[in-house]
C-alpha cells in the first residue's frame, strides 16, 4: 500500500481477510466477490467484510461466475447482490468485478462483456438511478484506483 498497491481480498480465507483488515492504512478491494447473505458460499463476503471494505474507502467488485451468485442465477440474481450492498449504505463502494476470464457460467441472460447494458437495464428497473450505475460501472472503482496512484505520487 505504501507503494501506490491495491490489496484484493478476493481470494482470501475469513482468517486472511481480517488479518488483512487489522494492518491496512488504504483502500482494500475485493475485485470479484459478492454477498455472502444472498449466496452463503465461503468466496462471497459477509455482511460485516463488506462494511470493513466501505470503511478503508475500498470497492467490491461484482463477480458474475454462477458459482458464486445462486442457484440458476439470472441478471436479476446479480442484481440482488448489487441491492443488498445499497441497503448497508455501501453505493459509492460497489464496482463491476465480472470474472469473466475463464469461469464456466454465467447467469442466464448474460453471455460476456457485450451484455453489461442489460444488466446496466436491470438495475435501472430495480430501483437504481441513472447516476448510481453509472458508478457502479465505472466512478466507484476509478476513484479508488485514482486515490492509490494520486497517494503514491505525494
């Protein structure tokens, strides 16, 4: 971190994760992982994961591997995950994670990058503002990676 690096605790046991959390003194990102109480698989974040990574300023990237959204998932599936990040006043820390690189499913709907308007779609008839995917697509994670080079070169 004291070289301008990002953290992802994407991949990390619990354990590992909260050691993580006990010594960072930057944003941590969890580049593709997801809600842990919408589908309880070890991967996705709990609830409390979440709020630490709101709290060091860090962003969680959105994972669209079946594997880790639910049963049968569908573009309403990964919207869940979305929704239930807003509702821990988690908006400005959500990002787009994809996984798209070798995962073996995607949900029902999604067929690769070219679909990530659909699901720009679904948010939007979820709730979601125009400004709010906006910066679940793009603004949320920029500005964390921003923030990393900017206190780099201080």
């Amino acid at each position: 971190q004291r070289l301008g690096m990002l953290i992802d605790v994407s991949h990390l046991s619990d354990e590992g994760f909260w050691d993580i959390m006990d010594i960072t003194n930057a944003p941590v990102i969890a580049t593709h992982s997801n809600a842990r109480a919408v589908h309880p698989v070890s991967r996705n974040l709990t609830d409390d994961m979440f709020k630490a990574i709101c709290q060091t300023g860090g962003v969680a990237g959105l994972n669209l591997y079946t594997e880790f959204l639910g049963e049968k998932p569908t573009l309403d599936t990964a919207c869940d995950h979305i929704l239930h990040w807003m509702e821990l006043d988690g908006a400005m820390h959500i990002a787009l994670g994809g996984d798209l690189d070798g995962c073996e499913s995607l949900p029902a709907g999604f067929d690769g990058v070219q679909d990530y308007p659909k699901l720009a779609e679904r948010l939007l008839a979820r709730g979601l503002n125009e400004q709010q995917v906006y910066d679940i697509f793009w603004n949320n994670a920029l500005g964390v990676i921003e923030n990393a080079v900017c206190n780099n070169t201080q």
